[in-house]
C-alpha cells in the first residue's frame, strides 16, 4: 500500500508505472479535508438548502425543548393558587375551611395551557417531518450527484485509465464507497445533528438552574476533546485501510468469476479459496481495529460524561440560586442524565460520520484526478452533416503508443485509403492490427501524425462527431440487457421492416423469429442466452443498420462457421458495396478478393498492395502467409483422413 502525504488520490492515470501493469490505491494520512464536506453541501444543492435545513433541525431542538419546558412551568404552577373550600361538620356544627388546591386540574387556567401544550405538540410533529423529510432529500440529493458525477467522469475515462486500474478499485467506489455515502453517512450525521442539539438545550437548561455549571464544563469539554483527538486519527486511519483493503477483495473475486472455467481446468481451486481468504482476513483485521478504536473511545467518554450529572446534581440540590424552581431544577438533572448518557453516542456518531466521510473523499478524488478524454463535440471545429461523404482515409506518419513511457505499437504509419477500397489487414499476433482500428475511433490518442477523413484532420473534431459517424463490429461481440429491438435500434431510429432486413442480410432472422416475443424477446446480461456466432450476428445487424461510409470489422467472424462466414462476406460486399471497409482478418481467405491487402509486422507496414499482385510474388510475406494457412489445411485434413 503507497501512502502520501498529501490528500488521498488514486493516480488512475500515471505517467510512470515503474515496470508495474497495473497501479495500486495511494492511502491518505491527513484527517477528512474541509474540502470534502465542502463538495457534499455543494451536491446537496449549496449553502442555501444546506442553511435551510440546518434552520429546520434548530427549530425542531426549539419546539422540542419548548414542550419539556413547558410542561415543567405547568407542573410548578400547579392549581394556580387556587382554594377550596371544604365543609367539615364538628358537635352538629358545619364548618368551612378553604385549604390550597394541590390538583392540576382546577388551575382556572388549565385550558390555556392545554392548547399551549397541543399547539406546540403538533408543532413538533410537523418540525419532526418536515426535518426528516428535509434532511433525507439534502442527503440523496447529495449522493445522486456524486454517483452521477463519478460515473460520468469514469464513462469518460480514456482506456489507458482502465488499462491500468484493477477492477476492484473501480468497483469499491461504485459499491462500498457509494453505499457509505448513500446510507450509512445520512443515518448516522442525521443522528449525530439531533443529538448535539439534544445536548446544547440540555446544557442551556442546565445553566439556567445554575450557572456554575460552566465552570465544572470547561475541564470536562477538555476531557472530552482530549480523547476524541486520541481516537480520531486511529478511527479515520482504521477506516482508510478497511476501504483500500476491500479493492484488492474485490478484484479477486471478478477475477476468479471471469476466469471460472480456467480455475477449474488447472484444478486451481484452492489457491484462489486460499488467497479469498487472505485477502478477506485483510480486510477484517482493518474492520476490527476501526470497531475496537471506536468502543476505546465510546468507554473512555461515557466515564467522563459521569461527571456531568455528578457535577449538576452537587450544584442544583447543595449550591443552588434564588429564583430557581423545582420544575426548573428537575428540568436540569433530567437533561444532565439525558446528555450523560448521550455524549458518548453523539462523539461516536460524529467520530463514525467523518470516517463515513472518507468515502466520499475518495470519490471525490476520482472525480477531481480522472483524466477525460476530448470533447464530444468542439463547437468552433464540427464537420459537415453529412461528414463523410466519400470515405477517404489517408494516415500520415502515425505513431502510437498505449501512454507513455511504453513502446511504439504503431510506426510511422502512412496510407493512402481511396473512397469505398475494401481493405484487408493482416499479420500475426502484436503487430498492431487491433490498435489500427481502435485509432480511427480515437480509443487511444495519436503519439505522432495525423489522420484524415475526407480532408478532416479527426484529431480536431469532438469524439461524438466521429464516431457517431463510423461503424465497428468488435470481435467480442457486445449486447446489452433489454430486446433484440434495443440492441439492434437502441435509438428506435428504424421501422420493423429495415430492422427484419438486417436480420436476415445477416442470416440470423430464424433464429430471431422462433423466440417469444420475436423483436421484443429478452437479451440477457452480456447475451449469454445467445451463442457467440448469434450475438456476433446481432452485432453486425446493428452496424448494417447505421449504413456509415466506413465500417471497420475487427475479426467480427472469428466465432462464425466457415459457410457462415463465406455468405455473410457476400452480404457485407453487397449492402457496404459503397462504403470503405478495413477488414482485420483471422482467415485470410475472407479478405483475398478485397481492393488491397495491408500486412503489419511489430507495428510497421510491410505491404500494401492489391492481392494478386501480392500473391504473384513468392517472396511476399502474405504470400508466405497464404502458403502456411493451406498447409495447415492439407495437414488437418490429412489427420482426419488417417
């Protein structure tokens, strides 16, 4: 674990991994910073809403406090002073005596304070929803627009973010640290808030009956204060580590989903139980430090919170001042018990909800240190509507790299692609076949260079402009959970018609129709209820639809049968007849009839030239590669044969 001395920040984006692929969670040593808080009450909706639901909490604690007060003004006035007379008979004589009523109810103003008493109990009910009702929407007001401003800036996130932070960083703060922020933090401050105001109208009362008692709380407050700053820095570091504890837990256990069918074929069960339970045991001896530290505090408090009632006892019944009444004086003690038994709680509740703070601290880091990619779109610089028109494309010596401080993946990359040429790329594994594609679209920013569509440099147009306007079926084909109408039209641009004609271009409009609910049917999570070469097909129905000048296909029949693949190749060349197509290809037969064949080697370009002309010369590396791919056919047959 690193550790800064600077506020706690992640460093998603680092210039210098230091040989490491993947960067580790930097732990802060300082206390929560004002800045924190400062951007929660700004989520909240600012300093006015946060000023009027700090208003309504006060006048909740005033009608709360009015109503004890109230009652012990009635209780001393008892009958108001009232006498009645009695008739008592002595030796057959009748007497009256007029003795002091000591009933409540025949004060003769008894119904005046009733409906005091009831107007300021209905009161309190209505303060009581309303600051609760107030303080909740202050709250998930709070928490709405963190999590949204935290996703949104992860969205926008380029990859080398994710390149290098593991999994369960991202995931801590999207599920612990969201969850402190969403329910733990608002429950506990809520608390915290009406119990300190509980215990300043205790503490007012207690001075109205004695006001000694400020001498006796100057040495307790010091206590009190003392102990909390013992605890504090132990309770907010325990804290710390229980959250940067759980990304590595967290990691893991995406891992150990992801890879599942692995883990069980290399029978390597038991070290990942094995390493799941370190990694838990981690996280659990933080959990209980952060809980031993807060019951350390929490003791040590409630023996000096004794010396309050101790304190207030001694000074309303041995030492107490002319005009103080025993309604007033019990009022007193009873605060004094109440306040002792809440202080504890109340430093706890405020200990736990600065530590609950941590969290939103650390999402706060994310949504302050996350680099963004560019713009979606750059006002002054946007292109044609109907930007590309023809679908040239001319790279001028690209260079790429994943970020820096890593090696060149692209080389001085220069072509010339004509309006509609059907491109096939080629060339084994790393040599940059995937990174070619992912540029276009601006995945991974140009090193060097430039590269032009039809005259645009894309460098300076906004990325929805772009890649709004191109077409890309991936190798791992992506489905989202919804329909298959969501999934091919997520914009609900199409009529059913088009959207039955790219299904069956596709050939994939069977299958589709034999399920329940035909367009409308279910897509899962991920499409696992379809096969690979299905979801692949859905993926290419999706960017049939679009109709864009350029369409980029990254191994998009990798999964595909070969009779399969043979007719969705004389598809592809009918519907993008008049599109430019850059094919990266994982059979070599599919691209054999395309405009040109460009061959890669680590990153650099060694052919780029028509195929024939390619295959006439022997020496040509895609001749050598034709070569091989049919040898390898002829000795596959062969062992089926044998």
């Amino acid at each position: 674990m690193n550790k800064t001395s600077g506020h706690e920040s992640d460093e998603p984006i680092a210039s210098s991994l230091n040989g490491k692929l993947t960067t580790n969670e930097n732990m802060s040593e300082d206390k929560v910073r004002l800045s924190t808080v400062t951007s929660y009450v700004k989520a909240a909706g600012g300093a006015g809403i946060t000023s009027l639901v700090v208003f309504l909490l006060v006048l909740y604690s005033g009608f709360q406090s009015f109503e004890n007060y109230w009652i012990s003004y009635w209780i001393e006035d008892g009958s108001g002073g009232v006498y009645i007379n009695q008739t008592i008979i002595i030796d057959n004589t009748q007497f009256v005596i007029s003795t002091l009523s000591e009933k409540i109810i025949d004060n003769p103003r008894l119904s005046f304070y009733q409906i005091v008493y009831a107007v300021a109990l209905i009161l309190l009910l209505i303060m009581a929803y309303l600051t609760a009702h107030s303080y909740m929407a202050f709250c998930i007001r709070a928490s709405t627009k963190i999590h949204d401003n935290i996703f949104r800036r992860t969205i926008a996130s380029p990859m080398r973010f994710f390149d290098v932070t593991p999994s369960g960083q991202i995931l801590n703060r999207f599920s612990k640290d969201m969850d402190e922020v969403d329910a733990n933090f608002p429950f506990q401050s809520d608390m915290f808030l009406k119990n300190i105001s509980l215990i300043l109208v205790g503490v007012v009362m207690i001075l109205i009956a004695s006001p000694w008692f400020i001498l006796a709380m100057i040495p307790i407050v010091g206590l009190i204060v003392t102990v909390g700053k013992l605890s504090a820095s132990a309770i907010q570091q325990s804290k710390r580590i229980e959250n940067v504890t759980k990304s590595p837990l967290f990691s893991h256990i995406a891992a150990s989903v992801q890879g599942l069918s692995t883990i069980k074929a290399y029978k390597k069960e038991q070290e990942f139980f094995h390493k799941f339970n370190k990694l838990q045991d981690r996280n659990n001896m933080a959990l209980l430090m952060y809980d031993s530290s807060t019951r350390w505090t929490t003791v040590r408090i409630d023996s000096v919170c004794l010396l309050i009632s101790i304190s207030t006892f001694l000074l309303v019944t041995l030492a107490p001042l002319e005009g103080t009444t025993s309604g007033v004086a019990a009022l007193a003690l009873t605060y004094a018990v109440s306040i002792s038994d809440v202080i504890q709680y109340t430093l706890r509740l405020g200990i736990e909800s600065n530590a609950r703070l941590i969290s939103a601290e650390r999402i706060q880091s994310y949504i302050k240190n996350l680099e963004s990619e560019a713009p979606a779109a750059i006002e002054h610089s946007r292109p044609e509507r109907d930007w590309p028109k023809h679908g040239a494309i001319k790279f001028d010596n690209v260079n790429v790299r994943y970020r820096e401080g890593l090696p060149l993946v692209l080389k001085n990359i220069s072509l010339d692609i004509k309006p509609q040429e059907k491109i096939g790329i080629v060339g084994r594994t790393g040599s940059g076949k995937s990174s070619l594609a992912l540029i276009l679209f601006r995945i991974m920013e140009l090193d060097g260079g430039s590269i032009t569509i039809d005259g645009v440099n894309i460098s300076t147009i906004g990325l929805e402009d772009l890649r709004s306007r191109l077409s890309i079926i991936p190798q791992d084909p992506v489905l989202f959970v919804g329909t298959v109408r969501y999934n091919i039209d997520p914009f609900n641009k199409y009529k059913d018609e088009m959207l039955w004609s790219a299904l069956q271009s596709c050939h994939i409009k069977h299958t589709i129709k034999s399920l329940d609910g035909k367009l409308d049917a279910v897509v899962t999570e991920n499409g696992e209820n379809f096969s690979v070469g299905e979801r692949q097909l859905l993926c290419m129905a999706r960017a049939l639809l679009r109709c864009s000048k350029i369409l980029v296909l990254d191994e998009a029949t990798a999964a595909i049968d070969t009779e399969t693949d043979s007719l969705i190749q004389e598809t592809i060349k009918e519907v993008f007849a008049d599109c430019t197509m850059l094919t990266i290809a994982h059979r070599l037969n599919t691209v054999v009839n395309y405009d040109k064949i460009l061959v890669l080697d680590n990153g650099e370009v060694l052919e780029f030239d028509r195929p024939e002309n390619l295959l006439a010369d022997r020496t040509s590396e895609f001749s050598k590669m034709m070569a091989a791919q049919e040898s390898q056919k002829q000795n596959a047959q062969h062992r089926e044969n044998v």
